[in-house]
C-alpha cells in the first residue's frame, strides 16, 4: 500500500514538472496539491484541521483558517499561507524544516498567477489595494505640499492601440492642482499637460472602454470607471505619479457609466446601466453598499467636498443625495431627462447639469431647489467646476460655455464640428478644453474664447511625431527666411527712398554754393576790377579835359591815348562783369529750381517712406511672429526628441523586465524539474533495491521522462 502511495504522489510530482515548461501556469490540482499531500496534510487535513486549516481541497484552502483567509491572489506579500511556508512569518510552515526552495517559489508563483485550482480556471485576483488609500482629514481642501502631482518619466508615451478612425471620449478629467487633463480615449487613457499641451503619459484600460474618470482630491491618483457593455463594468484607481494601478473594484455585468473617489480616498462610487449605485471601501475593495433607487441607467455620481454626501443622477432625471457611510437616502430632486453631471460648491451646495437644458442648485440640508437657469438648448452634456468656483457647460447647441458660480454666462466657445460630449476647465481656468462626437479635442483660451489648439485622441507615435516636427521646423525655417527677405526688400526701398531726400537736399545745396560762389565772383570782379576801370576811364576824361584846355596838343594827345586804353579796359571789364552777372542769375534760377523740385519731391518722398515705415513695421512683425513659430515649433520638437528619447526607454526597460521575468519563470522551472528529477532518481533507486521486478519498468519511464523535462528546461533557459 506505501508502495503505491509512493508510486502515484512521484508520478503527480513529475507531471506537475511537465506543465510549468509548456504553459506558465501554477494550479493546485497539478503543482500545489502534490506539495501539500507531501509535507501538509498531516496536520492540516479534513480530520485534523490543526489552526482550523484545511488544504486537503482547494475550495477549503481558499476558505482559510479560522482567522480568515490566509491566501490574498494576485498578492503573495499579503498571503499568510505563503509568509508561513517562506518562513517570513511566525507561526512557520512546516514549524522546523523549511520546504525546498522550489517548491516555495511554486506556492508563490500559484499565489501570484491567481490562486488556480486547474488550466481551466480563471484567476482570482484581489482587489485590495497595495497601499492605504485614506487620507488625514485635515488635509482635505487644501493645496498639497511640494510640487503638484504629475506623471514624470512613468508611463509609456505612445498609445497601446491606434486606430484608422478615432472615437468619441466620453470622460474627461482636470487635476486640481496640477497642468494635466485626462482624456478617454480607446481602451487608455491620455494624459496631457495642459501647460504643454504635449502627451505627458498614457494608461491602459485593457477592460473596454474608459466612460467616465475623476482625479482625487490631491491630485495623486485618477480613477477610471468603464468596461465592456453587458459583459463588464469596473473602477480602477491608479498613482500617476508611479504609474501604478493600485486598486480596481466592481465586477460588474455591465459598464460603468460614472464613477468618484470621496475626498478623503476611503470610498469609491460608481453606478451604469444596471441601475445600481455602488460604494466601496477602497480599504478592502468591497462594496459596502448596494443601493437601488434609481429607474433608470445611473449617469452621473459624486461626492461632495467634505466626503459627506454622494450624489447620483440617472437617464431618467431622478436625482438622489446619500450619506457616504450608512448609505441612506437624505434627499432627491428632478431634472425633465438623463442627468449629465454633478458639481459640489460647498459642503451642502450640489450643483447638477441635464440632457433637459437646465442646470439646477440645490441645498442638500435644506431639501431645497435655489435655482434653476437654461444653459445649452438641446440640452446640457456635461458640467465641470474650476477650483475658483466658475462653471463650464456643454451642450447641444454647439457650445461650451463659462459660467460664474451663480451661473451668470460669461463667454460661449464654439465647436465648429459635431455637437460636445463634454468640456473641462484647466486647473487654473486659463484654458476650456472639449471634445466632440467625432472624437476631435479643442483647447480655447478661457478669457477671449479663441481656439489654441486641437489635441489627439488617437495620436501617432512619438518617433513620427518627432519628424514631423522636425518638418514643421524646417518650414517654419523657411517661413522665418521668406518673411526677413520681405522685410529687408521694404528696408531697402526705404534706404533707397531716403536716399533720393538727401540727393534733393545735395541739388539744393549745391546750388546754394554756386549762387553763393557766383555772387562772390561777380562782387570781386566789380570791386576789384570794373570800378577801379571806372575809375581809370574817369581820371583819363578828366585829363584830357585839362589838356584841351591848356591847348596843349602834344598833352591832348597823350590824354586821348590814355583815354582810349582806359575805356577799352573798362569795356573789357563790363563784359567780364555782364558774363558773371549772366552766370550768377543762372545759378539763382537753378537755386529756385531745385529749391521747388526739393519741396515736390521730399513731399512725395516722406510720403512714401512713410508707408514704407508702415509697411516695415508689418513685415517686422511677420518676422517676428514667424520667428516665435519657429522658436515654438523647435520647442516642441525638442520635447519631442525628449519624449521620443524616453519613450524608446521605456520601452527598452519593460522588454528587459519582461525578460528578466522570463528568465526568472525559466529558472524557477529548470530548478523545479532538477528537483523532480532528483527525488524522482532517488525513489528510483530505492524503489530498484526493494522490488526491482515490479518497478523497474515504470520508474525508468518516469525518470527518463524528468530527465526529458529537464533537458527541455535548460534549452529553453539556454534560449
């Protein structure tokens, strides 16, 4: 009888070799049983359940000891079975000798993969969270300490899917102290930085499609409620500053269609199509109330700022208030159709948007409505709040529009494609973003409704988007070149035109200078020569008066001669002086014609320069602003090539840690199968000596088969 109980746990501890090299699965049937039948049952067994333990059967196994669970799948670290077998905790398992370390990491391994009970299962993982959730209450509404959150270096940049077609995003979410946004995309989630407006990470959702998505009161973590329409519907929380999904809650058979985390972080809500308004402890990931009131699928649900209250709105318009903890009803209100969003502005303030075109106020204390005003004919899709207290809206009439906390209107922004899914303010309320039903993403300044830009829900990889930008920048290049070329065309027009002014001024001057030279000349010629002649002419007159009067003919004649010189002289000279005369009178007449040309043509000429001045002042400008393209366009491709830098990184250390866990997988199994094959060769021996005619033949099969999987271990080790 021992014989054969020896014979059949060896063959099950053999087969439970063969499968960790064709499938990297741990089950109980074919691993873990064998290890309990060998060194656990004795004491934890149906009959002799020591500690109120029993791991004879799998179901008994997952039902624990008499404290409780001591297996957490998913989570070998929180496992008490698994801490006992490993000796990290006390009380241990076996009490003195440790278990082989093979078949530990096999335990662990089982743990880890989901708590199969055979190939056929599905795993259980456990949804409780790695870390506490819950937050000091003090610190709920205020600005966190150090820098605001922001997904720094841990999440991939390039999309986990892209499509030919983008979608519609139904959620959308702001940080409330930090420059992120996060948008749903298909099956992920896409963070971008509001500051940028570059992709700053992005998450999966593997679990269909992200509806709805909250950050929480800190700004730290984001959860994203969504699923698959009636298959499933689930909440998961992740840190985006490690990149970490640290919770998921809700199995349930539908999607989930809105979903919150309370201030403090111990509670998540969320509600679908099964009209059911969930709340969990994100403590243990259980559901701690199971609320059904409403008629219809829950749209919209959150919770006020002090964790107090959660509001929940359907597609019917039913409208309820519920205390977070007990879970009771405090109040309900009405909208004329499906509730599209909620907003707390104070404690007790709940402000609430419709598909009926109406938002509302309410006083939860009070039970009491405080206003009601239109805001989008068609009606209202979404309602977002900024940390300031002004309200954004979008509806069916193709607007988003900005309203003050009493909701007076304060700008529209316009959707120039299809109608809005919804719209967001910035963290800062500097920027209004939405999406519409073609799945195209508009940014517009807040404080003149101007549009900035249209983000990606579908966005290229990152290496194509670094060369692309590296083409942007080389046309904006080109752009900055044509733009100095038009500018110093008119600069030189003007250079050109002002040169004309001064040749005008230099004619004049010119002029001046011969009249003023003329002049001189003439005045020095009459002085120095046409006077004096004048006077020579009149002392020869005089003489020759005086010889005819003496009657002296010999004087006559020598007066008459001198008179005669002296009045060729003087003749002389008058021509001298009439040519000077003539050229002087020339250059005053070229003076007055260059003087009345200089006028005309300045005139014209400042004119011109004038809007050649203006002209300059637009092409200066186009320079300019081409050049602040140009510098942004070289901006973003050098965050680019940043991101392109990182993004091939992260992708490098993921496939390294892949590997290494392969590796690590292939290295457990290979140790496995040694092990195997060494109790396997041991049992061989001992079975040889005590009845060799009956054992030989099957414990040969048995061992060469060990021996096979080993060899089959190290090749893929090898590999």
């Amino acid at each position: 009888m021992n014989k054969k109980i020896k014979t059949a746990t060896l063959s099950l501890g053999l087969i439970a070799a063969g499968p960790l090299f064709a499938a990297d699965k741990v089950t109980y049937q074919d691993q873990i049983l064998p290890i309990f039948r060998n060194k656990c049952l004795k004491c934890h067994n149906a009959d002799k359940m020591k500690a109120d333990l029993d791991l004879s059967t799998y179901d008994a196994a997952i039902q624990g000891s008499g404290n409780g669970p001591v297996l957490v799948g998913g989570d070998p670290d929180e496992s008490m079975l698994y801490k006992a077998v490993a000796h990290l905790e006390k009380p241990t398992m076996p009490p003195k000798d440790k278990l082989p370390e093979n078949e530990i990491e096999l335990i662990k391994k089982w743990v880890a993969g989901g708590l199969l009970m055979n190939s056929g299962s599905k795993a259980m993982i456990t949804s409780k969270p790695k870390v506490n959730l819950a937050l000091d209450p003090d610190s709920l509404g205020k600005r966190p300490e150090g820098p605001p959150p922001m997904p720094n270096e841990v999440f991939a940049l390039d999309s986990y899917i892209r499509t030919a077609r983008t979608s519609v995003s139904t959620g959308m979410a702001v940080s409330p102290w930090s420059p992120l946004i996060a948008i749903g995309g298909q099956r992920q989630v896409l963070l971008y930085n509001t500051d940028t407006l570059n992709v700053a990470g992005i998450i999966p959702f593997n679990e269909g499609f992200p509806h709805s998505m909250k950050f929480s009161a800190n700004g730290k973590l984001l959860i994203i409620g969504g699923g698959r329409g009636a298959n499933l519907g689930i909440s998961t929380v992740w840190d985006i500053t490690k990149g970490e999904q640290i919770l998921t809650v809700g199995d349930d058979l539908d999607a989930v269609l809105a979903t919150d985390i309370s201030p403090d972080q111990r509670f998540i809500a969320h509600g679908g199509p099964d009209r059911f308004l969930r709340i969990f402890s994100t403590e243990t990931g259980e559901v701690v109330h199971k609320i059904k009131k409403h008629t219809d699928w829950v749209t919209a649900v959150r919770f006020s700022t002090d964790g107090k209250y959660v509001a929940s709105g359907d597609r019917n318009g039913g409208l309820h208030i519920w205390e977070t903890e007990p879970g009771q009803r405090v109040c309900s209100f009405s909208h004329g159709n499906r509730v599209t969003g909620f907003e707390w502005a104070t404690t007790n303030i709940v402000v609430s948007a419709s598909m009926d075109g109406n938002s509302k106020i309410f006083n939860v204390d009070e039970a009491r409505q405080l206003k009601s005003w239109g805001t989008h004919s068609g009606g209202a899709s979404s309602l977002a709040r900024t940390m300031s207290g002004l309200l954004v809206t979008s509806g069916r009439n193709k607007r988003a529009t900005l309203w003050d906390g009493n909701g007076g209107k304060k700008r529209d922004f316009v959707f120039p494609g299809d109608i809005p899914s919804q719209a967001v303010p910035s963290h800062d309320g500097k920027l209004v973003i939405g999406s519409d039903w073609n799945g195209v993403v508009y940014v517009w300044n807040a404080a003149d409704g101007k549009e900035i830009k249209r983000l990606s829900l579908n966005p290229k990889p990152v290496a194509e988007q670094y060369i692309m930008a590296l083409k942007v920048v080389e046309e904006k290049a080109a752009a900055v070149k044509v733009a100095e070329v038009a500018h110093k065309v008119v600069l030189d027009k003007i250079a050109k035109t002002k040169a004309q002014m001064i040749a005008l001024d230099t004619a004049v001057t010119m002029r001046q200078k011969a009249v003023a030279d003329s002049k001189a000349a003439l005045d020095k010629l009459v002085a120095e020569k046409q006077k004096p002649a004048q006077a020579a002419v009149a002392a020869s007159n005089k003489a020759l008066a005086t010889a005819k009067a003496a009657n002296d003919a010999e004087v006559i004649k020598v007066a008459q001669a001198n008179k005669a010189n002296a009045d060729k002289a003087l003749t002389t000279i008058n021509t001298e002086v009439a040519q000077a005369t003539t050229v002087n009178s020339a250059a005053n007449k070229a003076l007055v014609n260059a003087q009345a040309a200089a006028k005309t043509g300045k005139a014209a000429l400042t004119k011109q320069i004038a809007g050649l001045t203006k002209a300059t002042a637009t092409e200066q400008a186009k320079v300019t602003a081409a050049g602040a393209v140009l510098t942004a366009a070289q901006k973003d491709a050098d965050l680019l090539h940043i991101n392109k830098s990182y993004s091939e990184y992260y992708k490098a250390r993921n496939e390294i840690a892949g590997q290494e866990a392969k590796l690590a997988g292939l290295q457990a199994a290979a140790k496995a199968a040694q092990a195997v094959l060494d109790s396997t060769k041991a049992s061989l021996e001992t079975a040889q000596k005590t009845d060799l005619k009956v054992l030989k033949s099957d414990k040969l099969a048995v061992f060469n088969k060990a021996k096979e999987n080993k060899i089959a271990a190290d090749q893929a080790l090898a590999s």
